[in-house]
C-alpha cells in the first residue's frame, strides 16, 4: 500500500464570510490565541507523519508563504538577545527545506477546482486534502486517526463527525454502511440535504485522504452549487469506482471561516493553556458582568 506523504492545502478561498477582516489578509493568517490558523493545520498534517506541504493559494496570499520560510533577520536576532525558548519554538515549526510547494488558483472556481490545482504536485499518489479553515481539538488529531484508517483498509478515508441532527441541512453529509476497524463505508453523500431528509447526522468534516484518481474526475467535473466546481461531485463519482470509508472523529471541530467560530476557537484554545485559563475564566467573567448597552 503507498503511503500518505503529501498534503493539500487549498488556501485560495475569497473569505468572504469574515469580510473586512479578510479584505487584505488571508482567514488563514488569522490568530488563534498565538498562532495563525494555517500553523494548527499544518501541524496536524505533521503529527499525522505528512512530509510534504502543498499549498493551493490565490491573490493576497503571500503571506503563507512568508510565514513558512525562515526570517534570519529575526533568528538572528532571538539568538542575540538570548530568547532561546521563542527560537527553538520557531525552529520546530519550520517546515525543512523543500518540504513546502506553493502553487495558484487563478480563479476562485469552488474547492474541487482548487484541490485539482495540485495535481502535479501530488503526482500518481494517494494524498491528505486539509481545509485550512476548520481547525481541531483532540489527544489524537484526526488525520492521524485517518492515516491508521487508512493504513488498514486503503482507498479513501473521508473525516466525518456528528453535528445537531436539526443542523444537519448546514453540511455535506455520508450515509453509513458496514462498520470496519475504527470506520465505515460510506454508502451515499448529500450536500446540504432538505430539512429532515438527511440520512445522517454525520457530516464531512474538512479532512480527507484521496487516491490519485479524483484528479481525473476533477478534470472533467461540471460546475455543480453555487456555480462553483465541488469536491463532494467528483467524489461521489469515484465512490462509485472505489471504495470511500468514513472515519469518525470525536474531538472538537472550530470552523475558524467564520467569526463565531473562531472566536469559539480562541476560548477553546486558550482555556487548554494551563498559563491561560485562568486569566481567560476572569476575563470571560468581567466581560459577561459588564451591563449590555
Ligand atoms: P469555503 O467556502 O469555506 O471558503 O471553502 P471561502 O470560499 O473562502 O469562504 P466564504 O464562504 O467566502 O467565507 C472551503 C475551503 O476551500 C478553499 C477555501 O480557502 C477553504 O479553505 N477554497 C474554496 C479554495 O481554495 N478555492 C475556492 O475556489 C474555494
């Protein structure tokens, strides 16, 4: 079986949902607590045994790719002044040489057109596909739980996990099959389904591992919702060619595309910082004891 080594990033999203934020710079590079979104994303692409980065970026979108390079000026600088802590920290955040790839969506066509940008740099191989925005909190991140998943069955693993069954017409959601191992075959996927229709309440989570061939079905996708090109199109087309299991995570889920959810993210997060928590909880405190205008 060939293994995960490479991840997509499509990072060419407009953001529209976090306008003026977003104007000028990317949802991606947005801060939760102490790091930009990107970094946790990234980092579970890491801990999951990933060793090559590619990003699908667009206009505006430089940035990332500063953020992932060194900066002498400043190592330099932490090394002068003795901040060894900032500066190991950095270090390991740092992709090695070569690990990253950047390439552009022109246009903003839809997901499916961005993650079919990559191409040829994922080559003839199966490869992790990570929206940035949806960032995750667990002992066990999810595209590590994926790539065990996958290490057992094969084909493709898609991130699935349990949403407010009334919100259920929000998401793409799987219909479930055989359970096996610590998944299931996924034996339908409804984008957006009619309220009460869904067969579910297990939507599509951000995270998936895809074999070579959605490249083919990409090429040749029409636009479907929205007008825009749809990664759940092609891949129910190459559900019914290969198999696509669901792996169910149970961790914490934050949709940092939008503003509640990243605001959500930065309490999660902070609140799990032993230096934080307690400054936050007093804060959080304040803040509700103020009168409302
Ligand atoms: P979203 O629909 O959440 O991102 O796409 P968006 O289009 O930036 O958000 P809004 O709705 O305007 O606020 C999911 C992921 O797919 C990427 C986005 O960057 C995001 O990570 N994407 C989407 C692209 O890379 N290209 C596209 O054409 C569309």
């Amino acid at each position: 079986m060939r293994k995960v080594r490479k991840a997509v990033f499509p990072v060419a999203g407009l953001g529209t949902r976090f306008l003026p934020a977003t104007k000028a710079i990317p949802k991606e590079m947005l801060t939760v607590v102490d790091r930009p979104v990107i970094q946790y994303v990234v980092d579970e692409a890491r801990e999951a045994g990933i060793e090559h980065f590619i990003f699908v970026t667009g206009r505006n979108k430089a940035v990332i790719e500063d953020h992932f390079d060194i900066q002498f000026e400043l190592y330099d600088t932490l090394e002068q002044r003795g901040k060894t802590d900032q500066l190991e920290m950095l270090r390991t955040m740092q992709p090695a040489p070569g690990q990253t790839s950047f390439t552009r969506q022109q246009e903003p066509l839809g997901l499916g057109h961005a993650v079919w940008c990559a191409r040829d740099l994922v080559g003839n191989e199966p490869f992790a596909l990570l929206l940035p925005d949806m960032i995750m909190q667990s002992e066990e991140s999810c595209m590590k739980g994926m790539v065990e998943l996958y290490r057992r069955t094969g084909n493709n693993v898609i991130g699935v996990q349990e949403c407010d069954p009334d919100e259920a017409h929000k998401y793409g959601i799987v219909a479930k099959g055989a359970e096996l191992h610590t998944g299931f075959e996924i034996t339908g996927m409804v984008e957006k389904p009619a309220k009460g229709t869904a067969p579910t309440n297990l939507y599509i989570n951000g995270r998936y591992i895809l074999q070579p061939e959605i490249f083919q079905l990409l090429e040749n996708q029409e636009r479907g919702a929205g007008g825009e090109i749809q990664l759940t199109d092609a891949m129910l087309r190459l559900g019914k060619e290969q198999t696509l299991f669901g792996y169910h995570y149970r961790g914490n889920t934050y949709d940092c595309g939008s503003p509640e959810g990243f605001i959500e993210a930065n309490l999660a997060f902070a609140l799990q910082k032993p230096e934080l928590r307690e400054v936050v909880e007093g804060l959080i405190g304040k803040a509700l004891g103020r009168p409302r205008d």
